[in-house]
C-alpha cells in the first residue's frame, strides 16, 4: 500500500510538473481517475533526477507516454513520469537517432520520407517511441526489435545505460525496458528503399488496421495477447462476444479484441466487461487470455 500522506520530497517537487490531471486527457481510452503527480521531464538530467529521487524515497512510480497502451482503474497518488524530451531526429547514414518523446507513427512517416525501409509496420501504431521500447511494439509480423541497433534507459536506481540489445531482452510484446526502467531514446538501423515503395507499404498498413479496427473510437488498441498460435480476437469473435456492452464500454463489433468506449465509459464498466470477456472465452476455449494492456490502479500495477 503507497503511504498517500506522504509530502513528495523538494528534489522532486523541483522538477516540472502539473496536479490532478484527468487520465481522459492521458490516455487513448480515456478512463481512469486524476493523475496526482504528473512530472514531465525536458531533459534526461531532469528524468534521472526524478528516478533518484524516487529510489531513495523508496517512492513508488510510473511512466507514462502516449497514454495508447494503457486502461486506468482509478486515480493513480504515485508520482507519473511523462518524459517531454526534444522530438528532434538525428541520422548518420542508414541509422537514425530519436528520443523517447518522439511519437511512433511519426517516426515511422519520417522514415518513410527518407526513403529508409525498416519501420513501416509502425506506420499505424500509436504511442511513443519510449512506449514502443517499453513493450517491443509490433505489428504485421514486425515488431521494433528488428530494426534496433541501440537503446538508452535509466535503470531503477537512476543510472544511465546505453547498449545493443541481447537475446532475451525484446520479446513478443515485452521487453526489459518495461521492468522497471525508464526509456530514454533508441537508434535504428534502416535500409535504403524505393520511396514510392516505402508510401505504398505504409499505405497498405493502414488501410489494413482502418478496415479491421475501430479507429473512431476511443480504445487502447489490442486489449489481450494473442495466446500462442492464436488470435484473441478471433476467439473472442467466436465466443460470440461482439457487441457486448458494460454501460458505454464494449466489445467492438469491429474487432473482438478492441474494447471501446463509446463517450462516458467509467473504468469499473471496462474492468467488468474485461473480466467478463475473459471468463467466457476460458469457458467457450478453455484459453486464459493475458491482458495486452498495461492496467494501473490506486496501488500498483495488475499485470494479469
Ligand atoms: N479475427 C476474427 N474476428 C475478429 C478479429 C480478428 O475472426 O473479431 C481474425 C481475422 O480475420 C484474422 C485473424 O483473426 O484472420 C487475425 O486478426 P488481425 O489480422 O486483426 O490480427 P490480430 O492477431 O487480431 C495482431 C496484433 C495487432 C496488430 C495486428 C496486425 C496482438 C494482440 N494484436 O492482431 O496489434 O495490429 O495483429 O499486425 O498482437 C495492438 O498491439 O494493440 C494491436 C492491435
């Protein structure tokens, strides 16, 4: 339990930041409660400033990016990272440097206008890049550890790290940013491609995800892992689920596995009818889907 009477300490209330920010703000979805605390570092200095003094408070805290990724079950006291470090890209080559601040489709489009081929399959995927690296973001088969040559985080203690990626550390949907330390920017190594073939492919993903996803709608994307060798949302298609409906949110008839909110979802209706979908697809499949979204509540994360 976070002990919630507790002032925060002057090295953290020195930092940037902003009170009692509603999540409808924060995130995609656009449920959950107030975020307390909101820190949003411009500079690394700043963020590792935040990281040591959490870590010798023994404080504990979360990171946050673009919010698209991310179901809030309430207001959340911890102190939330947001980085709003410089967007600016720098290339050498086939390689090209950003920041965790920098959105992921952007970086994507940018690519894509450089004529470097490697990050199309992120053309429709939302977020940041410090999202992306936090959870290996993927799409299409491709997933961002394909094309990673560098990253950089802090560690829980603060300090800064900057290395290859090894086996082991990028998964599907995981990665070792995602425990416990805070992405800071990567480097990828692209290769040179046909402009026009570049625009086309990244067309063609678009207009896939616009087709199959409800991209009007408020949502947090894939809301369960695909079970190995699996499609949750055809599962959950199957257990004839679509369109069911806890208040405003629902199972959309889209696609199984986006929950949407359709204006005045509340996070006890999403986390009711996530509980629900997950109780029917056991008994339909016998399949226990893991949820693909982070979930925060009040006192710590939930993770299944
Ligand atoms: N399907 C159904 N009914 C549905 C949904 C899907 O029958 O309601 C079938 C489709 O017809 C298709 C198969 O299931 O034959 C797979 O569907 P889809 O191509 O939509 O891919 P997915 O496995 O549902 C995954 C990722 C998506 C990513 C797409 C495209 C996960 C959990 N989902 O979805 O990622 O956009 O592939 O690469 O890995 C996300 O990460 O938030 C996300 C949406």
């Amino acid at each position: 339990m976070e002990d919630m009477a507790r002032p925060l300490p002057d090295a953290l209330l020195a930092l940037p930041h902003r009170r009692d920010v509603p999540f409808s703000k924060l995130t995609t979805l656009g449920v959950g409660g107030v975020c307390r605390w909101l820190f949003e570092p411009v500079t690394e200095a700043q963020a590792q400033a935040f990281v040591r003094a959490c870590a010798r408070e023994g404080l504990p805290w979360r990171t946050l990016g673009g919010g698209s990724n991310l179901v809030v079950l309430g207001d959340v006291e911890a102190p939330v990272l947001r980085l709003n470090l410089s967007r600016d890209l720098a290339r050498e080559g086939l390689e090209v440097r950003a920041s965790a601040s920098h959105g992921h489709i952007s970086l994507s489009q940018a690519m894509a206008d450089l004529g470097l081929s490697g990050m199309e399959y992120a053309s429709g995927i939302p977020g940041t890049v410090g999202g992306a690296l936090h959870m290996n973001a993927g799409a299409y088969g491709r997933e961002l550890v394909d094309v990673l040559v560098r990253y950089r985080f802090l560690t829980p203690d603060g300090d800064l790290v900057e290395k290859a990626p090894e086996p082991g550390e990028f998964r599907y949907r995981w990665s070792v940013v995602g425990d416990g330390r805070v992405a800071l920017g990567l480097t990828v190594r692209l290769a040179a491609g046909d402009p026009a073939r570049i625009r086309a492919l990244v067309e063609d993903y678009r207009r896939r995800r616009g087709t199959s996803q409800p991209l009007s709608k408020r949502n947090a994307g894939c809301i369960f892992k695909n079970p190995p060798g699996q499609s949750a949302g055809r599962l959950i298609d199957q257990a004839g689920l679509k369109g069911l409906r806890v208040g405003d949110a629902e199972v959309s008839p889209e696609h199984g596995n986006f929950l949407v909110n359709h204006g005045a979802a509340t996070s006890g209706q999403f986390a009711e009818l996530m509980a629900l979908v997950r109780a029917k697809v056991l008994d339909r499949h016998g399949i226990a889907l893991e949820p693909e979204v982070e979930i925060w509540d009040s006192h710590g994360r939930i993770t299944g």
